[in-house]
C-alpha cells in the first residue's frame, strides 16, 4: 500500500483521516456511554453533561490554538488564513479540554473528580485517530525526520522518515494496557487514573517532537513541548506526591 493512501469510493476520493477523525469521536464517546452504565458515577448526569460540554468548547478552542502556535510567523493570506483555521491538535484538545472541565465544575459547584472514566476512550479515540495520520503519509503534519534507521518508511515523498504516528499506536497500547492493570491492582484516589494519563501521554508527545520537522521554537522547544512542559507544572503536586510514594499502594 502506497502512502498517503487515497481510497476512491464510486469515483469519488474519500479523506480518510477525516474518516476515521469522525470514527474516533463516534467510537470513543460510546465507549465511554459503555463504561459509564458499568460504573457507579459520583457525578449526577447534568453535571456530568455540563462538563462534557465544558471539555468539548475548551478542546475545540485549545487544539485550534496550540495548532496556529505550531508556526505563528505564518504569512498571512486567505489561503493560511483558512488553513490556520483547520489546523488543530490533540494536545491543545487534551489541555484546553482539561482547564474546561475545572472552569465548568467551578460554575456548577461540583468538587468530584471527573476524569477517570474519560481515560480509556480518549486513548482509544486518539489511536483510531492516529491511524488516519498514518495513512495520510506527509498530507498531514505527524510524520517524522529524514532518517537511515531500519524503522524509516516511505511515507508519500521519496524519503525514508520516522513513521511517528506508528510509533505512537505501540505506545497507546502499551499505555491502555498499564493503565488497566494499575486501575485493577491499586486503590487510586478518584482523579488520579486521568492524571497517570496526561502525565504518561505528555511525557511521550514531549520526546517524540525531537523526531518531527518543527519548523519554530521558543528556547529550543516546539509548542507541543512547551505545552507538556506547563502541564507538568499544573500536575506538579501530583508529581510530588507520586515521588513520595503516596498514590500507588
């Protein structure tokens, strides 16, 4: 299979990322309506729809963001303009969506926890994501540097580069796997599973930029770097905590 793969349907080119964007919302969130009906949720359901909604325009707002700061001394022109429009990430999503769901318990005066049972359809939302980047080879900005390594792959231009988004399949997996062991061997505070997870994801995203093309930097990181940076910060009494020997017993 060629990339990027451009499967044609009665004629017509279909955008497979978008595809499996929207497949990845569809699944994910029915997963999460799967887990919840299993669980004893401590949140009343309009609560736990107000920090849905919360999540939801904070992660739209906070993708869109920390895309156009991925390169902000873009010319602009109608074409960027629009193409600064659709540029979003995940990471933004994750963060914008987390400060979301703070601002919205503090207006509806909920003191829950609520992450937990968003963790493992966000992973499982991320990896059928990851696989429509994938496939869209160098169509779209997850594909990695030049490389000589056995693990370079032809990804659309005639060039062998990390396959990154491969890269990051194996290390969801291997995330969900550890995640569900640890929820199932220790007694974890409410709160704490999604923290394990930002903690975990960023730290990955954080290395994994040294192997992309980034083309602008701000004290010689990216700003998906800077962001994991700042979300360490904010979990910084967590870290501590963790360090301590306090949460996994």
């Amino acid at each position: 299979m060629d990339l990027p793969f451009n499967p044609e349907l009665f004629g017509v080119n279909i955008n497979i990322h978008l595809i499996l964007e929207y497949l990845a919302f569809f699944i994910a969130y029915r997963y999460y309506v799967f887990l919840r009906k299993r669980s004893t949720d401590v949140i009343s359901s309009n609560n736990r729809l107000s920090i849905i909604l919360g999540a939801a325009l904070a992660a739209l707002i906070g993708s869109r963001l920390v895309g156009f700061l991925e390169n902000p001394l873009i010319e602009f022109t109608l074409k960027n303009a629009i193409t600064l429009l659709n540029t979003k990430t995940i990471m933004g999503g994750l963060f914008g969506g987390l400060l979301g769901v703070e601002l919205a318990k503090k207006i509806i005066s909920e003191k829950q926890s609520s992450g937990d049972l968003f963790v493992f359809p966000i992973i499982l939302g991320i990896f059928i994501g990851r696989i429509g980047c994938f496939l869209s080879g160098i169509n779209e900005f997850t594909y990695g540097k030049v490389t000589t390594s056995v693990f370079g792959m032809d990804l659309g231009d005639g060039l062998l580069r990390h396959p990154t988004s491969l890269y990051e399949l194996v290390f969801l997996t291997i995330l969900f796997i550890a995640l569900k062991t640890i929820h199932k061997t220790f007694r974890l505070k409410n709160g704490d599973l999604f923290k394990f997870f930002m903690l975990s994801y960023f730290c990955f995203r954080f290395c994994i930029e040294f192997l992309k093309p980034n083309v602008f930097y701000t004290f010689g990181l990216s700003s998906i770097q800077i962001l994991c940076v700042i979300c360490w910060l904010y979990y910084s009494k967590f870290i501590a905590s963790l360090l301590l020997g306090k949460h996994l017993r």
